[in-house]
C-alpha cells in the first residue's frame, strides 16, 4: 500500500481531490462553503477514501466540500447508492473454509479471507489470506482507535462462558465464521471504514503479525484529536437527538436481552419436550410387538413420533445456530454504540468547557483561538460522523431483524410441515381393514 | 330347573353357574349382537317379567348431567359427593322421535356396586371398566382433584360410556339389576345386596399375587393372561410419558406467549418496524393461548387408551377365573384319586398310600372287620358324591371356557376397532396441531416481513 497522494480513479467524478477546498478552511458552520486553500497531506488520508469512491449521482461538486460535515451529507446520499445491487460495489470480502491449526504452544483456527476489489488501494485485484480471531480482535481495536467517531461493528464473544461448548466443534466454528463474515462485512458497507488503512492489511498482508509489530501509527487526524481528548469534563447539555439515541439504545439492549432469554428458554423448554419424545415413541413399538391387528398402526404411530422427533431437533439446532448469535451480536452493538456515544459527550465537553474559559477571559472577539475552534470542529466532525453511522446502523438494523425473525418464523413453518407430513402419511395406514382371515 | 324362589337373582337372564339346562339357549342370544330383542324362547319361564318388553324397544341411555351434593354417610358425618343424571330414552322406530321414560340420580358408589355384582354373577364375561376413582397420569396443569369440574366431566363421560358398554354387550344388556339400575332409584342397593352375589364372590379372585399351581390350564388362557399383564404394563408406560409430554409441550407453547409482550414493548421504540413487531406480538399470543385446547382434545385419547388399561384387569380377572376352576376341578379330582385309593387298600388289604388312620392302626392295632366295612362304606358313598361332583364340574369348566372364549373372541374384535379409532382420532389432533401452527407462524412470518 502505498503512501502519497491518491491518484483519481477513472470512475470517479470529474473533480479530483485536488480541486476540493480545505475542509477547515473558512468558517466552522454546519453548511457548505467554497474555499480555495489546497488540502493538506494528512487531511488527504482522511477525507481522501470517502471522497474518492463517491459515485455522484448527478455528476458534479460534492456538494457542501468545505466542512466536515459535508462528508456527512455525503455519506447520506451515499447510502443509497450502497444498497443497490452489486454492480455499483467495487469490494467483496468473504470468510470461509476454517481449518485447525496444531502447534505445541496452543491449538486454533484460522478462516481464509478472500477479497476481490478494484479499488486503487489494492495493488492486486483479489487477495487470499488466513486470519484467526486474534487478528480480527487487533483489527477492530485498531478500528476502534482510528475511526473513534464511527460506529465499529461487533465481532462475535472472545470467550466462550458456557465451558460445556467444544471451541472446536463443528457447529461452534461454523456459528463464528458466518459472525467473522458479518463483521467483514459490514465494514466492506461503510463508505469511510471500508477505506481504512488497517482494514486494508488486515486483508492483504502476507504476515500479519509482522505489521502488527511495526505499530502502525496510521491514525487518522480525528483519531489522534480524539484520542487526546481529556475526560473529566462535564456535560452542559447533550442535543436531544443524541439523547434519544442513549435513550433508545438502552431500551433497545435491554429488550434484546429479553428477547435472548426468551428465545433461550424455548430451546431449552423444546429440548426437554424432545426428551420426552424419544421415550414416547419407543412404548408405541413396544406396544405393537404384543398384538396382531393393531401392530402395524402401533408401530406406524412410532415411526411417525420418530419423525417428528428428528424436525425438532432439527428446529432447536438451527435456532441455537442461527438465531441466538445474532441477537447477542446485536447487544453487543449497542454497547459499542454507547462508548461512542459517551466519547462524543467527552469531545462536547471539552469544547463547551475551552469556550466557557474563553469566554471568561474576555479577549477580543470575534477571533475565536484555534485550538477552541478546533475543538469544535472535532465536535462537529463526531456528531455528523455519529448521526450518519446511526441512520445506517437503524436501516441495516430493519434489515437484520426482518431477515431474522422471518427466518425464525420459516424455521417453526417447516418443522411444522415436517411433522404434519408425517401424521398425514399414516392416516391410510390406520385406516386400511385388515383382510379376513 | 330348580323351583323358583322369589330371588331375583334367579329370576335374571342365565348364568353359566345354573345348572345345564337353559344354557345352550343363552348362547344363542350370545352370538345374537342385536339387543333389541329377546326372543321369548330365551326368557325363562316367568311371565311377570313384563320388564322384558323393555328390550323390545331400542333405548338410548346418557349420564347428562353431574352435581355436587352433601349428605350424611354411614358414619353420620357430612361428606361432599357428586351425583350423576342417568337418563333413559325410549326410540319407537328408526329416526323417530326419543320419549323419556326413566330418569334417576346416581352416585360413583352405585356404578361400583352394580359393576362388583355384574362380575360376580357373569365371570366369564370381561366386563367393561369403570372411569378412574382419582386422577392419575395427571399433567401438571391438570388438577388431581376429584371436584374439579374439568374431572367430573370426563368422568360424567366416562360412566356414560361405561352404560352404553353394558347396554351393548349381548349378554349383560339382559341383566335386571342393570335395568333397575336404570329404573329404580330407591331402594335398588338393596335389591343388590339381597341377591346374596356377595356370598357367591370369590375372594381369591381378589387375591390377585396368589399362585396356585394348576397342572392343567387351557394354554390360550394363560397366554391371554399374560398378554393383559403386558398390555397392562405398556399401556401405563405410554400414559405416563404422554403426561411428561404434554407438560413440556405446554411449557413450549406458554413461553411463547412472553414474546408477544416485549415486542409490544420494543414496538414502541421503533418508527418503523413497531406495527410489524406489534402485530407479530398478537400472533405470538394467539399460539401461546392455543395449547389450551389442544391438550385438552388430547385428554379424550388418554381417557380411550384408560379404559383398554383397566378392561386388561377385567381381561385378567377371566383367566384368573378359569385358572381357580381349573384349580378346583384339579384339586376334586386328586381328592377323589386319593379315596379312591384309600378304598381299595382298605379293601384288599394293602397298604400303599400313607394314612393317619393306617398308622395307628399299626400302632395301636387293627380294627376290627366291621370297622373296616364301615369305613369303606362311607369311602365308597364319598367316592361316588366326588364322581358326581367332578363330572359336574367338568362340565362347568368346560361351558366356562367356551361361554369365555366366546366372549373373549368378542372383546378383541372390540378392542381392536376401537383403538384403532383412537389412533386415528389422534393422529387428527396431531394433524389439526400442525395445521394450526404453520398458520400462526405463517401470520406472524407475514407480520415480520412488514418490519
């Protein structure tokens, strides 16, 4: 990956960075200003990626270039244009094939991750590298300091707290490659993460480890800003869609770990109803050994029970596997979210308290200090961030949840289908007269 | 025949017990399912049964209603009992109108009593179970109690049923303490009891763990015997685990129900998806709810698979029967061996058998000639009673086995039509189970697609 400048992609819009006016410069307000002054280098790394891949609908400026908050805005129009079909996506990441790696310290997993994309980024059109999950932690902690204004999706629990799991079964592995997968994948979605240098070698790097090492000090400008950010500050007052949102979030964890106990408790209430089964179904045969003209229906009823024993369990895995990771990755989203959210009261804060000081010392106006003014900047800049992340997290949220539930309601469908299929078929069996002797 | 005596006991329908003659008449009426007639040939003698018109017209008999009732028992202490209406309804033709003719009120006690006389005085009969005193292979949600209005129904139904058996058995149907069981409300206890059929019961045939060692036995009614202690076992193994089953089934459905609450509550935080997450709710409920119903139905199949667990006993009690006459015939017929031994020794002089009176006669010395004579006089009048008597029995034994097996022959014809509805009664429930499920997830499927 190189460093310098970007060079413009064919498919971009007609204005090269080049042409677009210090985000900085001029006036701090929320609205787009025009500005001549050339981008600075490290601004470049920041604005660049987001900028470059803009599809523009009508052609033309990106509209408001001049605050940071015009990223935003672009980042709104964008969205549409990512939830269109592929042909507009230029990066596919998949997580598949786990294997188990065997070594006298310990033993892993490792998935393979293949990335196809002709974005300029990349020096190669597709890249196949191994990863375990050590490596998609580093990432998502770099992530999470680099991008500390975005929302970082979760990746699934470290640890496995039910000590009964096997790490290495079959259905434990297979639940966290389709997490991993998700995870990839919603960073590929988001038109500024999916940019990120980390991001980039995490998919490419032949040795990861060795990059690791290097400490990699490619933050972005917001994240060294943030990063400094001293806590300790008090909150005047949090804007009321802000507010909301912690609102909501709260709720919302707490009715998805409602949610999580219910679904729990019918896998467990549904696992000890197929106990029962399995014994039930077996009396039937047992009955059918002692009679004559009622043997081939007694043992028709136990086959039949035998069926509808195999759907259930059928039914338990599949929700186990598919339907409860997706919920507890979703509470822990909305943990992340909440640090975020109390990192941007942090920025507030600090900028609220730097202007009540200014404020006091009563110099002269209307020249507001630079470091006050940057300050708010990095206030804005969050917000924006933050708003935007936010109304994407909600849509994907519809998405993820419809798709879920929906699932879930297919699951109980077929196993419904399975049994009924089943009682259907016996019912000529019962009734067939038995020729006289 | 024997004169007739005013004992009504005698003045019933035949009983294999009687002697030989009627009895090739009553089996003709065996054989002849239809209940709606008694030939005249087949009633003994007594014209003052003008009662025997009664089985002229075809009847229908329903336990319609049930009641709680207080009254003083033997003990004079207030005791709480249900009461059962017993209707009897008369049917002049095929699809005419039904006149009520007979309507009493009877309580548990008196369907037993009537139930431990029929098997008394019909034991090669298997006579049809009564419903369960208390409630067993209850389920958690069922209650165990006995007032519980959910068990006075099924029971209410379960002596119905009990009724309508006996109206229908060729043989019991003729019964007359079962047509004054119908008819007579007061008084009718005594009736029964002046029958004497207490003094005629068996008690070993209570004594169900006593071994009697029979040489003998017709192997059908030992093979039968231990098939109703299979059937006993396995159809107690089924209720039990249908019990454990429908408890979970009911803990799946009921947990369901928490969903509908917290997505109502969660619908209230959404802009968008709240109306598709709400509805989702209801059908959430709606599926909760539904389990109510459904084990309900299922209750019918396990009173079904119940009345097949106790007729096993009454199954048993048969062979049971003819295991203890054939007990008793063995037991004559070794008694008689043994005198008839006793008086040839005597006679010739011998001594080969062991006997009391042999020994002392060693030691004390022997008896006189005329002792002797006198001895294998009343031997000899033993030996020839025995005669009579094992002949008797003889026969008795075998019209027992052939009047059983006639029955018995009948009974599985029965059993096996009637289990085989069952089966069929629950593989719809099971079905309509389904049915009902792919519809509310379907709707709730519907409902999440809105989200």
């Amino acid at each position: 990956m190189s460093g310098g400048l970007p060079k413009a992609l064919p498919s971009t819009g007609p204005h090269s960075l080049r042409d677009m006016p210090h985000p900085l410069a001029g006036s701090s307000s929320e609205e787009a200003v025009g500005g001549d002054s050339t981008p600075s280098p490290d601004l470049l790394l920041a604005r660049s990626f987001a900028d470059k891949d803009l599809i523009l609908p009508n052609g033309g400026t990106p509209a408001g270039t001049s605050s940071p908050a015009s990223s935003s805005s672009l980042l709104n129009r964008l969205q549409l244009d990512d939830d269109l079909d592929g042909e507009t996506r230029d990066l596919f990441v998949t997580v598949d094939d786990p294997k188990k790696h065997v070594c006298t310290m310990e033993t892993y997993i490792t998935y393979r991750i293949t990335t196809k994309s002709t974005r300029v980024e990349f020096d190669l059109p597709e890249y196949s590298v191994r990863r375990r999950y050590q490596d998609f932690d580093w990432l998502r902690n770099k992530l999470e300091e680099s991008q500390p204004t975005h929302l970082i999706p979760p990746l699934p629990e470290k640890f496995v707290v039910k000590g009964v799991v096997d790490r290495f079964s079959e259905e434990f592995v297979e639940t966290r490659r389709k997490a991993l997968d998700k995870f990839l994948k919603r960073i590929t979605d988001h038109p500024v993460l999916s940019f990120n240098e980390h991001f980039n070698v995490f998919l490419t790097a032949k040795d990861l480890n060795a990059h690791k090492k290097q400490g990699m000090a490619l933050l972005t400008r917001m994240g060294e800003s943030v990063k400094h950010v001293t806590g300790g500050y008090k909150l005047r007052s949090r804007p009321l869609e802000f507010a909301a949102i912690g609102e909501y979030l709260d709720t919302f964890a707490l009715k998805l770990g409602t949610i999580d106990r219910i679904a729990q408790r019918i896998i467990k209430e549904e696992i000890e109803y197929l106990v029962e089964l399995r014994e039930y179904g077996p009396v039937y045969s047992t009955w059918s050994a002692l009679e004559g003209e009622l043997a081939e229906p007694l043992e028709g009823v136990s086959a039949c029970i035998g069926n509808c024993s195999t759907a259930l369990e059928e039914l338990t895995d599949d929700m186990t596997e598919d339907f409860l990771p997706v919920l507890r990755e979703y509470v822990l989203y909305s943990d992340s979210m909440k640090n975020v959210l109390k990192k941007r009261d942090q920025v507030q804060a600090e900028y609220e308290a730097k202007l009540e000081a200014v404020a006091l010392r009563k110099e002269d106006r209307p020249k507001v200090p630079a470091d006050v003014e940057k300050c708010q900047d990095r206030m804005e800049c969050f917000n924006a961030d933050l708003k935007a992340d936010m109304e994407r997290w909600q849509n994907n949220k519809r998405q993820d949840f419809r798709q879920l539930l929906m699932g879930m309601a297919d699951k109980n469908i077929q196993y419904y289908e399975k049994c009924l299929t089943a009682w259907e078929s016996i019912i000529p069996l019962l009734q067939e007269r038995q020729e006289a002797k | 025949m024997e004169p007739a005596t005013p004992d009504l006991g005698r003045l019933l329908q035949p009983s294999p017990l009687e002697p030989l003659g009627h009895t090739d008449a009553g089996l003709e009426a065996v054989v002849d399912e239809d209940a709606e007639g008694v030939r005249d040939e087949d009633v003994p003698g007594d014209q003052t049964m003008t009662e025997n018109n009664f089985w002229l017209k075809k009847i229908e008999i329903s336990v319609s209603e049930a009641e709680k009732r207080t009254g003083r028992n033997a003990m004079n202490m207030q005791e709480t009992y249900t009461a059962y209406l017993i209707e009897t309804r008369s049917v002049e033709h095929i699809d005419g109108p039904s006149v009520l003719t007979d309507s009493l009120w009877r309580r548990y006690s008196e369907f037993e009593l009537l139930r431990n006389y029929l098997l008394v005085y019909y034991p090669h009969v298997v006579v049809p179970p009564l419903p369960e005193k208390r409630a067993e292979f209850v389920w958690h949600k069922l209650s165990a109690d006995n007032m519980d209005p959910d068990f006075v129904e099924r029971r209410r139904i379960g002596l119905e049923n009990f009724l309508l058996r006996i109206a229908s058995h060729p043989i019991l149907c003729r019964d007359k303490i079962f047509y004054l069981f119908l008819t007579q409300e007061g008084n009718w206890k005594e009736t029964v009891y002046e029958t004497g059929f207490q003094l005629k019961a068996d008690s070993r045939l209570k004594a169900l763990n006593a071994t009697f060692r029979v040489k003998n036995p017709d192997k059908r009614f030992t093979e039968l015997k231990h098939y109703s202690d299979e059937l006993q076992s396995v159809i107690s193994h089924l209720l039990r685990v249908r019990a454990r089953v429908a408890d979970r089934l009911y803990g799946v459905y009921k947990v369901h129900g928490n969903y509908g609450r917290v997505f109502s509550e969660w619908s209230a935080i959404e802009k968008e998806m709240g109306d598709g997450l709400q509805s989702a709710g209801h059908h959430m409920d709606v599926y909760a709810s539904s389990i109510d119903d459904i084990l309900e139905d299922e209750e019918h199949y396990a009173d079904q698979l119940k009345e097949y667990l106790f007729y096993a006993e009454a199954l048993r009690a048969v062979c049971r029967k003819h295991e203890l006459m054939q007990y008793d015939l063995e037991m004559a017929a070794q008694d008689l061996a043994s005198k008839k031994q006793q008086c040839e020794e005597l006679a010739t002089g011998t001594v080969r058998t062991f006997s009391l009176k042999g020994m002392t006669t060693k030691l004390f010395g022997q008896e006189t000639p005329e002792q002797r004579e006198a001895r294998i006089k009343v031997l000899e009048e033993q030996i020839s009673e025995g005669e009579q008597q094992l002949k008797s029995k003889n026969l008795e034994g075998r019209e027992f086995v052939k009047n059983a097996w006639a029955d018995i022959e009948r009974f599985k014809e029965q059993k096996n039509r009637d289990l085989k509805e069952a089966l069929i009664s629950y593989a719809v429930m099971q079905i309509s189970m389904c049915k009902k499920g792919i519809q509310v997830w379907t709707n709730a499927k519907e409902c999440f697609s809105k989200m």
